[in-house]
C-alpha cells in the first residue's frame, strides 16, 4: 500500500496542440519563409534577417513581374488571329501602320500559325507529309511503350523500337526504293550464310580446339553481314512512295532525326570506346584515349565544321554524302566520346569483385562484360546517359549554323521573313520554340530522376 | 610435343594481345594511308596545295573593334592571316574568361540560395536552374541577341544608366576608358608589393598563432596594406591615371549625332550577347554542383565543429568549404572548358572569335581547310589538355590531404 503523493499526477497530462510554429500551414509558413527573418537577438542576426525581408520581396516582385509580363505577353495582349491575311500589319501599332494602340507589346500568334508548318517540318512536301505523321506516331507509342515497365512485353517492344523502329521510319521519310542490285545482295548474303557455318563448324570442333573461341566472332560477323543485307534489301524495295530527299526535310524532324540517331549510335559506340579505354592492350587503350579526348576537347561546333569540309577530302573524288549524314556523322562520334566516359564511370565503380568471380567461373572477356559487368555498370549510370542525351538534344540546334535547318534554325529564318516583320518577330518565335525544347528536355531529365530514384530503391536491400 | 607448344602458343594471352594489337595498328595504318591517299588525289584534282604560307598573307576583311583588333593592330588589307588567327583567338579568350567570371559569382549566389531555408529563395533559384539549364544556348543565345539587344534605342539614342559614364544603345555598352599616365606602373607596383608583403604577413601569423595561440588580425591589416599602400604612391606620383568618358551629341548634324567615336570604351553587343548566354546558361549548371558539393559534407561535420564551439560562420569557412570544394572543383573545371568550347556558338551571331573570323570569314577566302581547321581544333585542344594537366595535378594533391 502505497501512499498517496498530493504532488503525483494521478490521470495524463492533457494533449495540447502542436505549437503554431511546427505544424500546419502557419508552421510551413513559419519554417519556410519567416523564420529566417524573425531573429533580432544581435546585431548581425538583425542585419542578416533585414537582408532577408528585402531580398525575399524583391525575388517576390521580379518573380511576379515576370509572370506578369509573360502571361500578359504570351496570352493577354497578344495577338491570336489574322482573319484578314493582313500579315505583319495585324502585329503593327498604329505608329507602325496597323491598329493595334501605341506602346502594344505582345506575341504575334498568326506568324507563328502561318510557320508552324515550316518549323516543324521544314520544306516537306505538304502532300506526304502524312508518312512523317506515321512514323512519329509510332515513334511516340512505341517509346513510351518500352519505357514503362508497367506495360506488357515493354523489353520486347524496346528492342524493336531499336531494330525495325529506324528502317520503318527511313523507308517512310525518304521513300525507299534505294538503288541497290539484287546480285550484290544475294551474294553478301551469301557470304554471310557461309561465315555462319564456319562458326557453327568451329564451335563444334570440326576446326579443332584452337578456334573454337575465334569461331564465334565469325558468327557474330556473319549475322551482322546478312542483317545489313535484309536492311538494304528492304530500303531498296519500291514501296510506290515519293521520294524525298534530306535536303527538303526540316524543323523538328530534323532535331529528332539528328537526336536519335546520335542517341541511338552513341551508346554502343560509346560502350566500346569505354571498354577500350580500360583495355589491358596498351595499344587499344591509347587509341581509345587519344579518341575520347580528341572529341571531348573541341566544340561541336568544329567538328561539324570539319564534317562539311573536310570529310569531302578524306573520301574518294566521286563520293558524295548528303550534307545531313555529315553532320550525322560528326554528331554521332562527339557524343560516343561524351558517352564513353560516362558509361566508364559506370565501369570504374564496379567492385573488383565481380570481375574475379566471373573468371572464377570461366567466363571468357566478352562474356564477363555481356553478362556481368555491363549490365550492373550500365544501370548505375542511367541518370548520366539521360543527361548526355539531353546534351545532345540541346546540341542538335548547333547544326543550323552549317545550313541544315532544325528546329531553331527554321524557327531563325522564319524570323528573316519580311512578310511578317515585325518588333516582336523574333521573340514570339523564340517563345515557341523555346517551349517546344523546354517540354523535351524537362521531360528527359524527370524522366532521369525517377529513374535514379528506382534505382537507388532498388540497390538499397 | 611440337603439337603443344604451338598451342601453348596460341592460347597465351599475352602472345595472342601482340597479335590482335599487331592487327589494329596494321588496319589503322591502312586506313589512314587511304585517307591521305584520297586527301591528296582530292587536293590536286582542286589544283590546291598543302602548307602554311598563307599565314603571311593580308586579310581583306573587316573585323568590328573588339579587344584583339585592338590589342593586334588589325588594319584591312595591311594585317596578316596570322593576325587574324591570333585576334580569334584573343577575343575567344576574352570572353570565355568574362564568362568565367560571371558564372562562377551567379552559379555559386544561385548554389547556395538553392540550399536557403528561405522557400522564395530556393524555389527562386530552381525556377532559374530548370528553366535556364532545359534551354538550348543558341536558342539563348538568339534570345540575348535578337529579341533584347536588337530592342535598344537606336545609334541616335541611348539608355543612361550612370548619368555621362555608362550607357547603352544598339551599337552596344559605351564604358569609361582608363588611360593611363606615366608613373602609373609605381602604383601598379606597389599593389604588388604590398600583396607579398600580406603573403608573408599572413604566413608568419599562422605560424605565431600555431606555436603561442595568440592570433593576429590578418584580415584588416592586410587590406588596409594594400588599399593604403597602393593609395599612397598612387597620390604621391601625381595621380597618373584619368578617364576618357563617352561623348554623346544631341545636337549638331544629324548624321554626327550619338555616340562619337573616340571617346570612351564600347563593348559590341555581340560579345554583350555571347557574355550573357554564356554566363547564365552555366551558371545554371554551377548553382547545380555547388549545391551537390556542399550536400557531399556529410552532417556530422557540421555537428562536430558546433559541438567544440565554432559558429556558423567559421563551420562553414573551415570544416565546409573546404571539403565541398574537393568535391566541387572537378566537375567545375569541366564546366569551364565547357563553356569556353561553348562560346564557338558566337559564330552564329558574327561576333569575331576563332571559328567566326578564322574558320568562317577567313577560310571562306582563302580556301585551306585541313590547315586551317587544324589550327583552329589545336587552339582548343591545347586548352582542354592542359585544363586536364591541371585537374590530375590538383586531384593529386586533393587526394595527399585526405588521409
């Protein structure tokens, strides 16, 4: 029997409410915003929260301002329709001619209504334009399709965004009907066919043990032989389709013309360029390096310089490639030897470890990096590919200064049109295009931070 | 026996990596050989020749005055290739540097105000980041030059922005300029001078402080060194040094109105364009790795050093920046180079840099792509290389410090 203490609470204390300044609104409020101004104790603290006030309403005005402006520009004063085919006038003040009220600042829509056509697709005749339809569309889907994982056989339809995706889409925008003959055709398949069976012979050990490990470079030769073959076979199969060549292609094809083949080529370019940095063969190594560094040390600026004029000279008098493969070319090598080095990061962060293992098992080269180290490399740097592929994006628009016309080099010679000049000319295309990038680029690098995310869920056991 | 040994041969790794390296330099040798060989039978088919002789010859062209005509002398008609060549790269240099030192004061204001508590600040700051960062550079580029510069007031008119010393108007940003008496160079001495002096002052006080504990006020007495000294020789000679401002008519005949030639400093709105794209494109990019370089710090060191009684300020100069800074400086070294590759873009806009003047106007005259492309990628490889010299120097001695 214990005896009762007067001073000993005898029920639970009651629950008060959280403090105003830690919970609810006024507690983000108060944490996130004025907190930080809120000290006076001192002389410096009093200075540093002063500071504070002023520069937060100062972010806060230009913040505003420019939503303002941007809102007010873009949609309120602008101008949205041309019902009369005025052109330029219908953008003009009345001190410039039109009618608009003196002192008007707004986007001029109609110009870029009549240019859209022009930005997105360049020159394309208006006729065909419905194969380019198609093969984005199917683009769209099936990329989409292979990024989510929640959609059924989404590897499956990766790997034929990867393999039948760009055929399909190079029949449609040039038209097919390659010139190639059947004869040559027939016999480098052939000559496939035959390097196959050497292979088979050797890994069966007709050829004796010491080819067996050389025979499959012979298969993978061979396959490689016939799958090029197919692809020219199928390019050069008259579809009934109209041809149309490189140079009246335009706009926003074309940035995604020159994006995805970089992105597509740079990657196993890229991969092969990385392994032979870290190669044991001094050889390989030093090519490799001098290769990467090479790229990686001048602006991509030059080297589609040196792809318009210097390529011409490399190449047999009589060779003549067409000005967009040139730029292909260069865009494809400068971004192998950004990719290389990310996809080495990738590869120097791999535990020893995993190497040893693999050559305890008998893995040869090949199949300890196909297997084991590529696969664990390759995902760890996910997010540094998406972000090379952004750079790439973004770095599509240098093509316009070597007379290919992308998106913002339609977009800049639309601006040239007196037609439409008018003082807002340049920025309401800018806008437009501006948010056409915006949209790709943005969604590219959520794109990475999700990824990133699963990742490092998926690595924490 | 004969049997085995040639397969023992065979299966030697080592001899079988000659082999394959053998084969890769045999067909690299192949390769370029027919290159060469084509390269050549192209040349005399164009009735060209190889060699660097153009070099001395005189440029026809105009080049607008910027910091390399004018450090070069540049003269139509009279100036060399290799002068050219020289103001490309001149006035690459100038604005890469500019623009080094513009992003680097924006990208880490904007680096740590990501970080602030403040949430106008921080979400200020990644509006600025994604916006600026998910945008083409020549898109801003165009933007700068096109739709802001081109919307100035015309040569007749001008935007004042320090009364009679700094103004604006569509042929660009006329600056006071310097010019500079004799005796000048004492005061530029003495500046000198006064900066050992602190350098040894500073030396000699960590030194006193690490074996008594006494401190001395380095900060203040150096500045007070330097700004005093400098001040002083600078009064005592006469001061040597006066301004030639900007002249502007508004009067007189139409066509000598504006801005008269002569007096004052111009910047050209093509570098005023490449300067701003430039800066505010990398920036973005610096506020990044600043705020992923102080993220690096781990939180127990700031703990540690609140636990032995530093304050916030001095956490943050000696226990934070230093370690964000080792992880820091890799990743903005590359961004430097990036942006100096970058500022090629400005060919776009014909503000005279290398690839503009020299790889555009100039090899538009005189026809010598191979060398003249290879003297222009040389420029830029020379930079990049030795950029990468100094990162394994500094890495290295990163690497010494941390035990």
């Amino acid at each position: 029997m214990t005896t009762p203490h007067k001073y000993v609470r005898t029920e639970d204390a009651p629950l008060l409410p959280p403090p105003a300044t830690e919970a609810g609104i006024t507690g983000w409020l108060w944490q996130n915003i004025f907190a930080s101004m809120a000290d006076y104790q001192s002389i410096g603290a009093a200075i540093r929260s002063l500071f504070m006030i002023t520069f937060s309403l100062l972010l806060v005005y230009v913040f505003i301002n420019q939503t303002f402006g941007l809102i007010d520009f873009a949609i309120l004063s602008a101008v949205w329709s041309d019902p009369d085919g005025l052109k330029r006038e219908a953008c003009w003040t009345v001190q410039q001619g039109g009618a608009l009220p003196d002192g008007w600042h707004g986007a001029c829509w109609p110009f870029v209504w009549a240019k859209q056509k022009f930005a997105w697709f360049g020159p394309y005749p208006s006729e065909e334009l419905w194969r380019v339809y198609i093969a984005l569309a199917v683009g769209t889907v099936g990329l989409i399709w292979a990024l989510l994982d929640r959609m059924p056989y989404h590897r499956q339809v990766g790997v034929l965004m990867l393999t039948i995706y760009p055929l399909l889409a190079f029949i449609l925008l040039t038209g097919g009907n390659n010139e190639a003959s059947l004869t040559s055709i027939g016999v480098w398949i052939f000559g496939g066919l035959a390097m196959i069976s050497v292979g088979r012979m050797g890994a069966a050990g007709y050829l004796g043990a010491v080819f067996a490990e050389i025979s499959s470079v012979f298969s993978i030769v061979g396959w490689g032989i016939i799958a090029l073959n197919v692809v020219r076979g199928i390019a050069s199969v008259d579809f009934n389709l109209t041809p149309v060549g490189t140079g009246d292609w335009g706009g926003l094809l074309i940035t995604l013309v020159v994006a995805l083949t970089g992105i597509v080529a740079s990657l196993p370019l890229g991969i092969i360029l990385a392994l032979g940095r870290r190669s044991q063969m001094p050889v390989v190594s030093i090519l490799c390096t001098i290769f990467i560094e090479f790229w990686r040390g001048v602006p991509l600026i030059t080297v589609l310089f040196m792809a318009s004029v210097m390529l011409p000279l490399f190449l047999p008098a009589g060779v003549n490639f067409d000005n967009l493969l040139r730029a292909l070319i260069g865009v494809m090598l400068f971004s192998a030897a950004y990719m290389a080095e990310v996809v080495r990061g990738g590869l120097q962060g791999i535990d020893k470890g995993q190497y040893e293992g693999a050559q305890a098992m008998g893995l040869s080269y090949w199949q300890t990096m196909r297997l084991i180290i590529l696969p664990q490399a390759l995902t760890h740097v996910i997010p540094g590919i998406v972000n090379t592929f952004i750079g790439l994006f973004k770095d599509t628009t240098l093509v316009s200064i070597v007379g290919i016309f992308d998106l913002l080099g339609a977009g800049q010679s639309a601006v040239a049109d007196a037609a439409w000049s008018t003082p807002v000319q340049a920025i309401t295309m800018y806008l437009y295009i501006g948010v056409i990038f915006f949209i790709f680029c943005f969604g590219m690098s959520r794109y990475s931070i999700f990824m990133e995310n699963k990742l490092s869920k998926s690595r924490r056991h | 026996m004969t049997k085995h040994s040639i397969s023992s041969l065979i299966y030697d790794s080592k001899l079988r990596g000659y082999f394959f390296q053998a084969l890769i330099l045999l067909g690299l040798a192949t390769s370029v050989w027919w290159i060469i060989d084509n390269t050549v039978t192209n040349l005399a088919d164009r009735g060209k020749t190889v060699g660097f002789g153009f070099l001395g010859e005189n440029a026809g062209f105009q080049i607008s005055a910027t910091l390399g005509t004018w450090i070069f002398d540049y003269n139509v008609g009279q100036s060399s290739y290799l002068d050219v060549y020289f103001i490309g790269i001149t006035n690459t240099f100038l604005v890469a540097i500019l623009g080094i030192a513009g992003a680097t004061v924006l990208g880490f204001t904007v680096g740590i105000m990501r970080l602030s508590k403040n949430f106008i600040v921080r979400s200020f700051a990644t509006i600025y980041i994604e916006l600026l960062r998910n945008l083409p550079l020549l898109l801003q580029l165009f933007f700068w030059y096109f739709a802001v510069l081109r919307a100035l007031p015309s040569k007749r008119e001008r935007i004042e922005i320090i009364p009679d010393a700094v103004a604006m108007n569509i042929t660009g940003l006329y600056l006071p300029a310097p010019i500079v008496g004799p005796g000048f160079i004492y005061s530029v001495i003495a500046f000198l001078i006064a900066v050992v002096i602190v350098y040894m002052l500073k030396r000699w006080a960590q030194k006193r402080q690490s074996q008594t504990g006494q401190r001395f006020p380095v900060f203040w007495t150096g500045f007070g060194l330097i700004i005093g000294l400098t001040v002083l020789v600078f009064l005592s000679t006469g001061s040597p040094l006066n301004w030639s401002y900007p002249e502007f008519k508004t009067t007189g005949a139409i066509l000598r109105r504006g801005f008269q030639s002569g007096s004052g400093m111009v910047l050209v709105p093509e570098m005023l364009a490449v300067w701003l794209a430039l800066t505010l494109y990398t920036a973005a990019f610096i506020a990044e790795i600043v705020r992923a370089g102080i993220l690096a710090v781990a939180k127990g060191q700031t703990e540690a050093a609140f636990s032995i009684g530093m304050r916030p300020g001095m956490t943050l100069r000696l226990i934070i920046i230093p370690q964000a800074l080792r992880v820091i400086i890799p990743p903005l070294t590359s961004q430097y180079l990036n942006l100096t590759k970058n500022s090629s873009l400005a060919v776009a806009i014909a503000y005279p840099e290398l690839v503009s003047i020299f790889a555009g106007t100039a090899l538009n005259q005189v026809g010598k792509e191979i060398e003249m492309i290879f003297m222009m990628m040389m420029v830029y490889l020379t930079f990049s290389i030795a950029t990468a010299a100094f990162m394994n120097w500094f890495n290295a001695r990163v690497k010494l410090v941390e035990r």
